[in-house]
C-alpha cells in the first residue's frame, strides 16, 4: 500500500486497531494549508485562522525546547530536570504524558460504543494506582536516588533484573512511539486530508527538537503547555454538546428514547456477568485485573510516568504531584467519555436522521456511503460545534495530546537507554558530559527508529494486533517485582529476577495459548463470554501472581541481603527523611483522601 | 522553580492563552459585526467571544503573575 495515497478502507482499517486499545471558517484558506490536502474526502476543512492556531502552537515548544537548552548541561538537568520541578508541573506532566490524542479519541469512541463503562478505565483503573505511588511508594523511588524505575530495580535486586527490565522497555517504548505516531498521522489524515509523511516528520521533529535541546524540562515543561492546551481545545465541545442536549437529565431521556434496553449510564450493574454488559466484562476483573494489575502495573512502575514525579524538587511535592494528578484524570472523563454519550443523540445525517457511528470493518467495508466509524466521535464533534478558530484550537490540542504522549516516550527511552543500558554495558565510567551526549542522540535515534517503527506498522498491519499485547507483557510483571522488592526485607536477587522472569513468560504463554487454541479463554479470562479487555485484564493478573509467588519461592531458598543495605529501598528498612509539618490543606495526606472521597463519590453517582 | 532566574512555564502559557484569545475573540467579535456566523450547531451563542475572553482573561493572569522578573 502506498502510504500518501488516499485515506482508505484499508487505512481506517487500520486505524480501528490503534484506537481502540487498553484508543468550518473565516472563508480564508492559505495555500500552505491546501498544498497538504489530499483528495481524500475528510471531516474537517481548517481555515486560515486555523492554521495560523496551530502554526503558533508549534512556535511556542520550539521557543521552549530552545529557552531550556541552556539548562540540560549536568546529566541530571537533563534526565531529571535537576530534580526541580514543583509538585503542581510534576503533576501535570504526569497526566498529560499519558493523556494522548490517540487515548483521547479511542476513549470516545469506546464511550460512544459502551456507554460509561469506558470510565473504568479513567477512575478505578487510575486513581487508586496514582494515589498508592504519591502516598506509598513515593518515598522508596525518591530516597533512593533512582534514574529510573530499572534502576530502582538495580539497586534492589542488582543487574540481571534491572537488564530485563531495561530492555524490555526501551523496545517497548520506541515501538509504542512508532505506533503512536502513525496512528496521530493516520488521523490526521482522515480528519483533515493531510499526508502521513507531512504528519510525522513535522510533529516528530519538533519533538525531538525540544526534547534533545532542553531534555526532561523542556519535555515538562511543554506537557504542562500541552495539558492546558488539550482542555482549552476539547473543554468546549462537552460544555456546547450538554446545552445542545438539555444538560444531563436531557442526555439521559434521549439516550433511554432512542436506546432503550440498552445500558449506557452506569458504572457497575451490569457487571454481574460477562454477557451482561457489551463489553464482555466481569467486575472481578475490573477490579483486580484492571484496578490493581494493569493500573498499579502502569501508573506505579511505568517509567514514561514515574520519571516526571522523580523530577521534583522534593519528597513532599514527589508526593504530592500524584495526588495533584489524581484529580485532573478523575476529570479527564468530562472531555473524553462525556462527548462520546453526547455524539450518541446529537449527532445527525444531512437529512435529521440519527447518525449511527460504525467500526472500522464496516467502514471499511462500505467505502463511498459517508460512514463514519467509532473512532472518529471527537472530530465530529468538534465540527459540529467549532468555528474558526476553535477547530484550529481542537486540532491543535489533538497535535499537542500526541506531542506530549511521544515527548514522554523519547525522554523515558533516552534515560532508560543511558542510564540502565549504555552506561552499565557499554561504557561505564565516562564523563558527566558523556552521558549528556548520549542522551541527547539517544533521544534523537529514539525518534529516527520511531518513525522506522512507524512505517513498519504502515507496511505490516498485523503487527498492531500484537503491540498491545506485548506491551502488557511487561507490566504485570514488573509490578510484581517491584511490589516484592519495596515491602518485603527477605525478597532476594534471585527471586526478584526469576518472578519477573516467570511473570513475564507466564503472560507470554497464555496470550499464546489463548492465540491459538480460543476455547482456552474460558480457563484464562474465567469464562468464554470473555472479551479481549476480559482477557488482558486476567493475563496480568495470573502473570502479577505467578510473578508474586516464584520472588516468594525462590527468596525462601536463597540468601537475602543484609537489613542495612536495604535502607531507602525497602519498606521497614527504610528511615525517611522527616518532614517538615504544614498547614493541612498543604498536606499531601489531606488531600489524597479528598481525591478518595471525590473517586467513591463518582463511582456512586454512575453505580 | 519560581523561584529561580527561570522563566516560569506559567509564563509561556500566559503568552500562549493570551495570543489565542486575542485571535478568536476577534473572530468572535468580527462574526457579530459583520452577521456572518460560522456553519456550526449553536452558532448563536457565540462562543468565539466569550471563550475567546476566558482565553485571553486567563492568559492576561499568568503573563501578569509569573512575568519574567518578578
């Protein structure tokens, strides 16, 4: 397939898979503009105050990227940002390098698909996680002095299970960022006609730009621009669509009128069993599988996230930026999941018929009949309710949530590959400058191979049925390894680097084993009413166990370390460093039970 | 970091918000004196102007509060 050609079935095809992961005018178009239109057919036409919007936008990182480069001069100004962040831009940075455009579409389209459901996956499959890392395990990563979540595992169990970790994450984050960024671009390019190449080389070279110019605090600090930028642009559209509705009892007469039987607006009844509900989904695995496997696995132990809180400028902010973070995720569903119930009875045909948005399959199917998939509720309703000007500020927050996401990608892989990789094997005891170097190209070649990885996704769709699957192979596991290293004195080197091992073929195995034999969900997921989301859900919960069980096994037959070097590392040997008392509205405490208070509230609502 | 010769990153988004409102508020306001109102749902609520004020508004704040300096 030739990748500028055409925003085809077999385009959107495509794009089905990358979204849907766990995925106008003043009258005046400049000629740059309509040079990067195709002549697919797209949602969106952008003015010239549009691009004016955008262009402004890409200006204002590259000022930022070069304001800070006089700042990344020390290795840990420019892995670490010098350990100076405040807890508030810690904490947003924290959101907004998972907040992403492609998560940010996929979740309204889910949420148009699903209902409320897809809420999950913003609340109790973030906030608990989020609170545990700010509150509990905060501490340990901080007094250690870490670089790195692989580091933090050196230090625990020593080299063998720190290389595992490493690796495997630095494969996983450059192929992530791959996928990402083809995905923005295919977006792009069936929401407003523009070429695939055009798309990642501009935003994957200002990327790299400011990232390998000012190192983590210009890709903070431009997290923070782009985390503001993301609710200015999308804030609009659920504030309009609720007027347009009739506010929130509105939205629920019309959904219950023109879907009735069918459950869009609560949380938890029909969870009772698998085929209760459309997502295929038991609440045992809502709750364990994705509420502590895959949510503590990701927001505790996933670099790309714990490094822009090891960037603070003190154990209290360290803990507090989780906790700040914790409210924006609660309410990123407004932006997100609000809009896709909104599209589900605003959205018409030309002719005041209800639209009925489709999947990808059926798009791509039926090329030429005007369907629009899922994936595409966001831009639509941009559309419908943006102008000039606004729709230019909506495309832009959809460029800066893929920034921010690829931004956090590059800086978390130049790290890991500096620090847990290059430094421990390759060259062990080079100068300060050195390591700066190579960071600086490691974030470089961290783009280059990811737009390699890019175009191998272009060429090889099948490669994106996997890379979920893959990346949650890690995740479950080193949790685990983490879990047991941080509060248990008596866990080993041994048994750190043997669970996660295990772990990670256990996860292996039995997304094989499933892969090939479908009639094993029933004995994975628990039930063959299971779906996909069910599945991923159990894999990392056996794989969390497996992983839980040989670090206590084999720690029980091997030697453990002597107490006094486990200080900063694990819980019970560990003397913090006290703190200085505050006022409690300053406490992170107080406000990490407000933030609980607030997460069961909602979950009460929308029961 | 305030407190240091930086920049603060409030700053840039002050420049950024203000620069944003100036422009779509002006759109806003060119679409009610001239009565050419966008092709879009609930166009008559011109929400050009006042999000475009709130934009700028916001933005007027950080430039003020954190500029360089202070």
């Amino acid at each position: 397939m030739c990748p500028l050609h055409g925003a085809d079935g077999h385009d959107r095809g495509k794009m089905l898979s990358m979204l849907t992961v766990p995925v106008l005018s003043l009258g005046i178009s400049l000629p740059s503009a309509t040079a990067l239109a195709l002549s697919a057919p797209s949602i969106a036409h952008l003015t010239g105050l549009d691009v004016a919007v955008i262009v402004i936008y890409f200006m204002m990182v590259m000022w930022i990227g070069y304001y800070l480069k006089s700042r990344a001069n020390t290795s840990e100004e420019f892995f670490m940002a010098g350990r100076e962040m405040t807890a508030w831009i810690a904490g947003l940075s924290f959101v907004s390098a998972n907040l992403g455009s492609l998560e940010l579409m996929g979740w309204a389209g889910s949420a148009y698909q699903y209902g409320i459901l897809a809420a999950h996956w913003y609340w109790i499959g973030a906030i608990p996680a989020m609170l545990f890392l700010g509150i509990v395990m905060m501490p340990f990563y901080y007094v250690s002095k870490t670089h790195s979540v692989p580091g933090y595992l050196k230090l625990r169990f020593g080299q063998g299970s720190s290389t595992v970790a490493a690796v495997s994450f630095a494969f996983m984050t450059i192929l992530m960022s791959g996928v990402n960024m083809f995905s923005m671009a295919l977006v792009m390019k069936v929401v407003l006609g523009w070429n695939i190449t055009f798309s990642i080389v501009v935003s994957s070279l200002a990327v790299a730009a400011y990232v390998a110019l000012g190192g983590l605090r210009s890709a903070i600090f431009n997290e923070v621009l782009q985390f503001v930028l993301i609710w200015g642009g999308a804030l609009l559209v659920p504030i309009l669509g609720m007027i347009d509705a009739g506010g929130w009892t509105g939205l629920k007469t019309r959904i219950l009128h023109d879907f009735p039987g069918q459950d869009y607006l609560h949380l938890w009844r029909g969870l009772g069993h698998f085929h209760d509900n459309p997502m295929g989904v038991h609440w045992t695995g809502i709750i364990f599988g994705l509420g502590f496997a895959i949510s503590f696995g990701y927001w505790t132990t996933d670099f790309l996230v714990v490094q822009r809180v090891l960037a603070a400028n003190s154990l209290r902010s360290a803990r507090m930026a989780p906790v700040i973070g914790s409210f924006f995720k609660m309410a990123v569903p407004f932006i997100v999941i609000l809009p896709g119930l909104l599209a589900l009875v605003v959205l018409h045909n030309p002719n005041g018929s209800l639209m009925h948005l489709v999947g990808e399959d059926v798009v791509s199917a039926h090329p030429g009949m005007g369907l629009h998939s899922y994936n595409e509720v966001l831009p639509l309703m941009l559309v419908r309710y943006c102008g000039p000007g606004l729709l230019g500020l909506g495309i832009t927050a959809l460029i800066a949530g893929f920034m921010s996401g690829m931004a956090g990608n590059v800086s978390a892989f130049a790290a890991v590959w500096t620090y847990d990789i290059y430094q421990p094997m390759l060259r062990k005891n080079e100068r300060d400058e050195h390591y700066v170097a190579v960071g600086r190209w490691a974030t470089v070649l961290g783009v280059v191979v990811s737009i390699g990885a890019a175009y191998l996704v272009m060429h090889a769709q099948g490669i994106m049925d996997y890379v979920q699957a893959l990346f949650s192979f890690f995740i479950a596991p080193l949790l685990g390894a983490i879990l047991m290293g941080m509060f248990w004195k008596r866990a080993t080197r041994a048994g750190g680097f043997w669970g996660l091992l295990t772990g990670t073929v256990t996860s292996v195995s039995l997304w094989a084993w499933v892969h090939f034999d479908p009639s094993a969900l029933r004995l994975v997921a628990l039930s063959p009413d299971a779906k996909d989301m069910a599945e991923n859900m159990y894999r990392a919960l056996w794989s969390l166990s497996i992983t839980l069980l040989v670090t206590f096994v084999v720690s029980l037959y091997t030697s453990p370390r002597p107490e006094s070097e486990l200080n900063g590392l694990v819980y019970g040997a560990t003397v913090l460093p006290k703190e200085e008392s505050v006022a409690f509205y300053k406490n992170e405490l107080f406000w990490a039970a407000v933030a609980v208070v607030v997460f069961v509230g909602l979950n009460v609502m929308f029961w | 970091m305030e407190g240091s010769r930086e920049i603060p990153i409030w700053f840039f988004i002050g420049v950024l918000l203000s620069v944003y409102g100036v422009m779509i508020l002006g759109y806003g306001l060119w679409e009610i004196v001239t009565g050419h109102l966008a092709h879009v749902v609930l166009a008559r609520l011109h929400a050009p102007v006042w999000w475009g004020a709130l934009m700028l508004l916001l933005g007027l704040f950080y430039l003020v509060r954190f500029r360089p300096g202070r």
